[in-house]
C-alpha cells in the first residue's frame, strides 16, 4: 500500500462506528473523504480536517479503500453497486471493506460482483463499539485474501487493534460476526431485564451495578449498557432497530439451517416489543424502559444541563 498520505480513503457511512474509523484514519495521515446522508455528521468531520462529498460515487473518485460501514446488506448494495455508487469510480484493484452485519451469503455475492469490475472485496464485520472507534482500537472479523489483507494493514491497523483473518473466501467473517452479534443481544436484553427486575425489588440500581460488575454475572454489555440505565440517558450508541435486523438474520440462518435458536429468538423478540414501543431509534438500553413500563416502574430520568 502507498504511505498513509498518498493513500485515498473513502469512509461511507458516518454513523458512531463509521465517523471513529473516519477520524482514526484521518489522524494517522490518511487522506480521507467522509460520505452521510446526515448534513450534521458530514459538517463535524469536515471541522476535523477530512474532506466530504455528496455522494459514494464522488468520495470514491480513485480511492485506493472504500470502507462502507452502513446499517445491513441492503445499504452496503446501494452504497456499492447502485446509482452513484462507489465500486464504479474508485481505482481499479482498489479495495472494499465491507463492514455492516449480513448473512454470509450476501458477502459472497458482493465479493463476486467487486471481482467482475476488478476490485478486491474484504469482508470485515467490525466490534467494539463508538468508543473504540474514536480510538482506533476495533475488533475486525475478517476474510478475503490474505494478500489483500497484507496491502492494506496500514489502514487496518489504524482502525482496529485486533484483525482476524478468518479464511479466504468472503462470508466467514460475516458469520463470526452473526455468532458475535447473537451473543451481544442476547446479553444486552439479559442486562436489561437484571437491571429492571432490581428495580422491582426496590434495589440501588447503582449499588446493583457496582455489585454485578465485581461479580460472576457480569457481561461486556451488562457493564457497558447499564449505565445507560442509570444515567436516564438513551441517545443512541448503538439502536434497538439493529439488534430487530441483527437478530433476525441469526433467526433466518436458524431456519435455513432447521438449527434451533429459542434464547436469541427470545431475545429478539424483547427488542421488537421495543420498537414496537416507539423505541427502535433510541438506545438498545431502551429495552429496559419497555420492561419498566410493562411492570409500572420507574427507572432513572437524565439529569436536566444546569442553566447559566
């Protein structure tokens, strides 16, 4: 791969993962072209120095690496291969980086379609959280070709701080990403039903946290979710409507497989009644107040901003 500086960087997708991966790669020298349909977001990674443009097909003029990191395989086919997509206009022998949660199949199906226009396609699912973004420090579950891999680690090591290489073929990673994600949903409406069942109990919810996370109980999500609890504060992170998709690609591979998946389906179903609630764009720590007012509860509010 070129240096950092001579290397043309299109991030699609300026959402909390998205926007970190964007700015990591714009710290460590890259020349990088953000892409959002959020003027907001676009208006903030501008201020930080990194060009924006309109559309995938204009922030991939050339670009060396298109990392789309949408919301399911139906945004990635758009942002890709639709009208004013991104594969058309970057370099040839460029390389995609495909990000967002999809059943491997489709990650098959988007790494032949990259092969026919000569560009190379990564499937790499990405963990961590906005956080981690912001500090280039994701967990990437990746396959493709291994020399692909290799051309484009600078950029890969600004962003993450574990790649997994995981085959070859396009769709493996993706199905990490299905095992990673059916666990993350079902922890996070395990978190949220503990927390709210402690409230019922008439518990300090802040001991109760301080408890668990000390304790055999405790999950990456009880403890990361949690204090969205506490704080009354449910801007989202990370929405219920991704686990309603991201579950419900686990239930649909489930099916095809006549494998029986009865704890994510619970735990899907628990983020549907959310949604269903008037929740689905808020944070997936939404599930606790959809339980709280199931039960007549009252769960912690935000803290009014001081005045003056």
């Amino acid at each position: 791969m070129k240096s950092p500086q001579e290397t043309k960087v299109c991030v699609i997708g300026l959402g909390s993962m998205g926007f970190g991966m964007a700015e990591s790669l714009l710290r460590d020298g890259f020349a990088v072209t953000g892409v959002d349909v959020n003027a907001e977001a676009m208006a903030r990674f501008s201020a930080l120095g990194g060009a924006v443009a309109a559309d995938p097909a204009t922030g991939a003029q050339d670009a060396d690496l298109v990392i789309a990191v949408v919301v399911n395989a139906d945004q990635t086919g758009q942002v890709l291969f639709g009208p004013g997509g991104a594969v058309a206009t970057m370099s040839k022998g460029g390389v995609v980086m495909s990000c967002a949660t999809m059943a491997p199949d489709l990650a098959r199906v988007f790494a032949k379609r990259c092969a026919e226009v000569g560009v190379e396609y990564l499937d790499t699912p990405i963990s961590g959280g906005a956080v981690r973004a912001a500090s280039g420090e994701l967990t990437i579950m990746g396959s493709g070709p291994s020399a692909t891999f290799a051309r484009i680690r600078p950029a890969l090591d600004s962003v993450a701080a574990k790649v997994y290489e995981l085959g070859e073929e396009a769709g493996t990673g993706a199905a990490f990403k299905v095992v990673n994600q059916l666990l993350a949903g079902v922890h996070i409406a395990a978190a949220c039903e503990a927390i709210t069942f402690a409230k019922a109990m008439d518990l300090d919810l802040e001991k109760v946290y301080e408890v668990i996370t000390a304790s055999a109980g405790n999950s990456w999500m009880f403890e990361n979710r949690v204090p969205h609890v506490l704080e009354g504060d449910y801007s989202p992170r990370s929405a219920v409507d991704i686990f309603t998709k991201d579950l419900g690609i686990v239930a649909d591979i489930g099916r095809d497989m006549k494998f029986p998946t009865p704890i994510a389906s619970t735990a899907m179903q628990m983020f549907v009644m959310t949604a269903a609630a008037g929740m689905g764009r808020d944070d997936d720590a939404s599930v606790a107040r959809m339980l709280a007012d199931i039960a007549g509860l009252e769960l912690p509010s935000a803290t009014p901003a001081s005045e003056g």
